[in-house]
C-alpha cells in the first residue's frame, strides 16, 4: 500500500460567537468514549495522523483490569474512529525487550518513510520506548530510547543539522512532582546523546511540572510546541496546556512561551473521570495553507477530546504573553 502522510483535510470548527478563547474546543466533545470498545475502561492520551486521504491512530486504552496498552485505529473523517480491540502486539528482534509491563501516551510522527511512534513504555520503570509502522497493520520495535525513568518522549518531524531530535522529560517511578523538557538528538534512532536543557516549571498552571505534547509544528518563526503544565492544587495535580516557540535550528532555545495557558480542565468530561482535572495534548493536525490546528487531547484520563486555533493567532498570542 502506498503511504501518503499530507493532510488533505482536517476535522474543523470555527470559533463559537461570543468565544476570545486562542484555542477552543469542540462542540461535539468528547469525540471518543471511554467505552468504545469492549475491552475498553478507557481512551484517552491518543495520537492521530493523516494517511491516504483519511486518518490513522494509536491510541492510548487502558482496559477493565487496568492495564495500559497501545491500540491502533482508523478514521475517515478524523472525528469518528474505529479502534482495534486487542492491543498492538510489536515486532520485536530482541525478546528482552518484548516483556509487557505498561504502555502509555503514544505520539505518532511521520519522519522521511514511516510513521514513528513514541510512548512511555514500562522497562523496570518507565522509559521511552520508539517504535515504528507503515500501514498502522504491522508495528516494529526499536528500542529504549533512554533510561528510566522518563516521559513524554516526542519526535520532532524532521532531522535537524542531520540528527533526528526528541524531547523527553526526566521522571521518577511515580507520580513524579517535578519535571523539566530536555532534548536529546540521535544519528539513527537508536543512540540518543547531546542532551540539551529546553526549559522548566514556572509560576501558576506550569509550577509543578512540564512536558512536550503533540509533534511539534514547524513554522516560518520557529517550532511551535504545545506543551502540558501542571499545578498542585488542593485537590492534586491539575493538567493544563499552553504553547512555546523554539528557534528552528537550535530548538533547545525558547524564543516565546505562554505565561497564561490555553486550556485548562473546565468542562465536564475534563473535570470528571478516573483522574479528575486533566487536559492533556499528544496529537495535532496542522494545515499550512489555512493555519488551521486540529489539538486531540484527554480529558480527565477517560475519553479523547478535539479542541481547535490557528498558527498565526497561537504566534501573536505567544508574542504577547510570553514570559520565558
Ligand atoms: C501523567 C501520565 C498521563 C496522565 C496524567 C494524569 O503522569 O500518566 O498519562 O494523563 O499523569 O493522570
């Protein structure tokens, strides 16, 4: 089958009247359920690209005994999916590696042939497991990217000065109460080295920790990353999401970043779940000829939710809230 990774079309609804919000969500929210399939107890944390004029996904599905796993999926119109109900069983060439402990918040980026995928994977402790498929049929396993404990590994669509580069955010085997994004680059893959500082928790929605969501975006200013921030409040962690643009060249430097966030757990399916409080970005559609972003975020760690904004209005938002 003949792999065509351009966007030919993106799910899509404008701004409601009477909404100032930089990014908005849909109307139709959430798109998926968290009992869409039998075997599901939940879907959330998912990551969905174009392929052949229609979408593909991996999406994460944690089941009724509580296991969290990697689900591949299908949508033609990238608001109504189908999802496999057994999990995606990996192609590994090395069986130390193929012991299932968890899998976890998958991101999913075409890179030159084949669409990559990334995910927390469980290795005696969390890491950041690589992977690859074509077709979304067939998923072959790389490697560990890094060393426990880690998380939030996402690639970046392209080499840059030659190396392919990740970002990743350094963790503990818990409920982690602190983390920064670093950047790590590789010349195949596999060896992951020149590790870089990106940037760390601030004040308010951002305080406690930070890290990369969906693939970022590569505009004419730099690279837009949106990126999840969390608070502890009174009731624990609270996951927002807000924006930041790296040079295009050397994208551990922060040109601009959101002070404010862009969206914070307020409705219903974001506020009420299995883990209440939590919007958290792992895929995003972007149409360069329109500057239409399509965001797929979970909410409440239970059901996949679309939220939408456009580039240039993310970029004069970034350049008039930023606070490095
Ligand atoms: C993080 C990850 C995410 C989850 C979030 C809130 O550590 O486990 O998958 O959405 O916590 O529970």
């Amino acid at each position: 089958m003949a792999i065509d990774p351009t966007l030919h079309f993106l799910p899509w609804e404008d701004r409601p009247a009477g909404c100032s919000d930089v990014v908005w969500r849909y109307s139709q929210n959430p798109i998926i359920p968290r009992d869409l399939i039998p075997s599901s107890n939940s879907i959330f944390n998912s990551a969905v690209v174009p392929f052949n004029g229609e979408f593909r996904g991996v999406f994460r599905v944690d089941n009724k005994k509580r296991e969290m796993n990697l689900h591949s999926g299908s949508s033609k119109d990238g608001l109504h999916f189908t999802l496999k109900n057994d999990p995606i069983e990996w192609i590994h060439t090395d069986p130390e590696l193929a012991k299932f402990e968890y899998r976890y918040d998958p991101r999913v980026t075409w890179i030159e042939d084949r669409y990559y995928v990334s995910w927390c994977n469980g290795f005696y402790g969390p890491t950041i497991g690589l992977g690859y498929t074509y077709d979304f049929e067939k998923f072959y396993f790389l490697e560990n990217a890094l060393l426990p404990y880690n998380r939030n590994g996402v690639l970046f669509p392209r080499r840059i000065n030659g190396k392919y580069v990740m970002f990743s955010r350094p963790s503990d085997n818990g409920h982690t109460p602190f983390g920064n994004i670093y950047l790590s680059q590789s010349p195949d893959m596999i060896h992951w080295g020149e590790h870089r500082f990106v940037m760390g928790t601030k004040d308010g929605w951002q305080s406690t920790k930070i890290g990369a969501g969906p693939t970022p975006i590569e505009t004419k200013e730099g690279w837009l990353l949106f990126y999840h921030g969390v608070i502890t409040s009174c009731n624990g962690f609270v996951y927002s999401f807000g924006a930041a643009l790296l040079d295009l060249d050397q994208p551990w430097k922060v040109i601009y970043r959101s002070a404010p966030y862009l969206l914070s757990p307020q409705t219903i399916y974001e506020c009420v779940g299995d883990v209440p409080n939590v919007a958290f970005p792992c895929a995003s559609l972007y149409q360069e000829s329109t500057g239409k972003i399509a965001i797929y975020y979970g909410g409440a760690d239970t059901v996949t939710a679309l939220a939408f904004c456009k580039v240039d209005e993310v970029l004069d938002f970034l350049k008039k809230n930023s606070e490095l």
